[in-house]
C-alpha cells in the first residue's frame, strides 16, 4: 500500500516535471518554485531538488551585439539584451559610461519569474546616448534582498545624437471660441520640424483627459523636415461637441526614428465652445398686408411679417443688422442695405417663390441690435442672442414689381447660419400664399 503510493507520487512528480519542461520551452518562462513546494510537500522534496538544484536569481544574462551604430540605417542600430529570472525581482538596466556615470534603461522594474529580451537603441530618457565605450549592467534585487548583476562591454558608434525640435512652436490665439460664430473659432498651432519624426500634438485637459489634434493637409506631409500646421475647431464643422471650456495644455511630442525625443508644451483657453442651436419658434411665421391684416398685397403695397428666434443650444449665437423693424423695396437686398454677409452670423431671412438672384434677399438681425448682447472683440462690437434667449422680429417688404407671372405667390422665412449652414428645419419655414393684386 505505501509502496503503491509512493510510485504514484512519483508518476505525477514526472508528469509535472515534464510539463514543467514543456511550458518552459513554449513560453520561456520557468515554473514558480513554490507551486512544485507545495505539491511535493508528501515526501518527495529531496529527490526533486537533487533533480532541478536551485534556480538562481539573475542568470543567462547576454547582450549582442557588443558594438551598435544606432543611426536607424538598419544594421546594428539595436542590442538585445536577454536574461532570465528565477525569482520574482526588482530588474535595473543601466549604462555606465568612462565618466562613471550611471545611464538608466531601466529601473527597479518588477518582474516575475521567466525569461526576457529586451532592444537597447541607445536611447535613455529620450535621448540618444553619445558615441564611446559603456559598460551594460543587469541587476536584480530579490525580494529577500539578495543582489545578482551581470556587466559587460558595449560600444556606440555613428550614433544619431541630433534632437527633433519643434522650432517656433506657437499657438494662436490663445483663447478660443468653438462655437461658429466666425470670431476666433479655431486655434493654429504652428513649427517648424528640423528632421523626419513622428509629431503628435494634443490638449490636455484639467482632468488629464487627452484630446487629439489633427494635422492640416499641406505640401509638408506629416514627419517631414519643414512647416507645419494644424488648424483645430474642437470638432464643432463635423458636428461634435468640443472640448468643455477650460484651460488646456498644449503638447507636441517629437520621436524621431533612432527614438530621440523632443516634447515641448504652450497653454491655451477654451470659451463659449459648443454647437449654436436656434430656430424659428414652433415654425410660424404671421404674414400680413398691414393695411388690411389679410394676405392681400396690391403692387406698391407692402407685405409685413412677424416670427420668434429662439436660441436653444448652449452657446451665444451673432448676429448682424440691419435691426429687426426694417423696411425693405422688393428691388433692395441686404447688400443695399449696407449689410453684407457677415460668416457665421445668424440672420432671419425671407425668400419668395420665383427668386431669380440670391436666396433670401430681405434679411434682419435676431431683434434689434441695442437691445442684444453686446461683445467687444478685436476691436469691433458684435452683438449676441445668449442661450435660451428668445426674439421677435418684424419686418416689411414694399412689393414694387411683379416676382413672378402668376397672381398668388408662395412667401417663406429662413433662419440663416451665413457661411456655415441654414438647417434643415430653419428652411423653407411656413411657406404661405400671398395675393399679389396687379
Ligand atoms: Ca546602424
Ligand atoms: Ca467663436
């Protein structure tokens, strides 16, 4: 009976040992000792370790080639150092130069037992190390203190030593307003790059999110020697919201192909950023003869109208004049009127059926300009209808020639993004039928 167990134990022992061999060779990683403790833990301890001995702490340990010319031309930019761990440990690779000084690649890393390679370019703390004889060191600290270095000899040569640099990096302006009202709605990050890399720019926030920015199309192709530039909305032309307003870091990072890198950082501020929403409130528009109250207009007479503007997105929306009130000819334009499109203002507009030039012609501000928001930027006032702001605007057209040949001819209102978009919904908004008595 104890002989029958004993052989059984000693079949699982060989099992596990073979296994053991198996996992070491598929995954280069050795078996942690302590595992193989407790299931020999009936007996067969001594005969195991006479078969294994101790797994040393640091061992195998190798770094090839002795010589590297890290210049990223292909040949021997890179040492690989190997080694193995017995034990779970604390790994340190390091550098030494002729000056004595201690370079680390890495260090105190935590590691499990197994076996590891790693490529040295030559680079520590982004930058590459000069040309000269060092002495590699790979040391590891026990988790009971014990210490195992190995060292040896590697030479750099034709190491690539020049930086990238962002030269002239600027950020302008430093405060923007993502919100398409055509007033410093992006901001342009600009420099000038001295060597081929990989640039990555972005903003980060207070909360340490990170958010992207893309570089601008340009005769310069990305990771070229030359100027570059980014021009950057948060997002509002493809109908994302943009970053929350707040202050951000601004960092551009350089990593050229032997791994030097470069990383330098400006500020910049977001306000007011958002998408603008307004439309025409619940889509009516009053069309009226002012004379009479009906939708009768002889020729020389005058159509009036009267429709509510509400804001109902987040962010101020601009408008421009002429105010709300104005009286139009029907052979005027707001161009005669000495307002001229203005990108990204807001403005109601009213088009008519047969149209032969510009769409809406006749155009008002969102209210009268003295009594909105008034905004002093660069110089100039601007005025603003503010989020949840709501406006009744009137206007009247004389109708002095006849639009089209027909008597009865339809009259709509728009709510006009100028430069950027009229939406669907602000449209062709309540198209009526006006008498147009000749
Ligand atoms: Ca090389
Ligand atoms: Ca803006």
């Amino acid at each position: 009976m104890r002989r029958g167990m004993a052989t059984h134990l000693t079949d699982a022992l060989n099992a596990l040992i073979i296994r053991m061999i198996n996992l070491s060779f598929l995954r280069m990683r050795v078996i942690r000792l302590t595992h193989l403790l407790a299931v020999l833990a009936l007996g067969s301890l001594p005969l195991f370790l006479i078969a294994c001995g101790q797994t040393p702490l640091l061992y195998d340990v190798a770094v090839h080639p002795a010589t590297i010319t890290p210049n990223a031309d292909g040949m021997d930019d890179v040492a690989r150092i190997a080694y193995k761990l017995g034990h779970s440990a604390n790994l340190s690779i390091y550098l030494v130069d002729q000056a004595g000084a201690k370079h680390y690649f890495r260090q105190e890393r935590r590691r499990s037992p197994g076996a590891y390679q790693v490529d040295f370019s030559g680079v520590v703390g982004g930058r590459m190390l000069p040309d000269g004889r060092y002495t590699w060191v790979v040391e590891a600290v026990g988790d009971d203190g014990t210490v195992q270095q190995a060292q040896g000899e590697l030479l750099i040569r034709d190491a690539d030593t020049l930086l990238p640099e962002l030269q002239g990096f600027s950020v302008y302006p430093k405060v923007f307003t993502p919100n398409q009202d055509g007033k410093h709605d992006r901001v342009t990050i600009n420099y000038y790059l001295n060597k081929p890399a990989d640039v990555s720019v972005y903003f980060i926030g207070a909360d340490g999110t990170k958010y992207p920015i893309a570089e601008k199309e340009r005769d310069v192709k990305p990771g070229e020697p030359g100027l570059h530039m980014y021009d950057y909305d948060g997002g509002v032309d493809l109908g994302a919201d943009p970053p929350p307003d707040g202050n951000y870091i601004v960092r551009a990072e350089a990593v050229d192909r032997v791994g030097n890198r470069t990383v330098v950082t400006d500020t910049v501020t977001i306000q007011d950023g958002g998408r603008p929403r307004a439309d025409i409130v619940q889509a009516r528009v009053d069309f009226y003869n002012p004379e009479t109250g009906d939708k009768v207009v002889p020729l020389g007479g005058t159509l009036a109208f009267t429709l509510t503007v509400e804001n109902f997105g987040q962010v101020p929306i601009r408008t421009t004049g002429p105010d709300s009130g104005t009286h139009y000819r029907s052979d005027e334009n707001f161009n005669t009127k000495g307002f001229y499109q203005s990108p990204g203002a807001w403005r109601v507009g009213i088009d008519y059926e047969g149209n032969p030039g510009y769409p809406y012609p006749y155009r008002w501000a969102l209210g009268h300009l003295d009594q909105l928001e008034a905004r002093e930027i660069d110089g100039q006032t601007f005025y603003y209808l503010l989020p949840g702001q709501r406006a009744v605007i009137t206007g009247s057209i004389q109708i002095v020639d006849v639009p089209a040949k027909k008597d009865v001819i339809y009259f709509w209102a728009g709510l006009i993004h100028e430069e950027v978009a009229i939406e669907p919904f602000n449209h062709y908004v309540d198209p009526q039928q006006i008498a147009i008595g000749f």
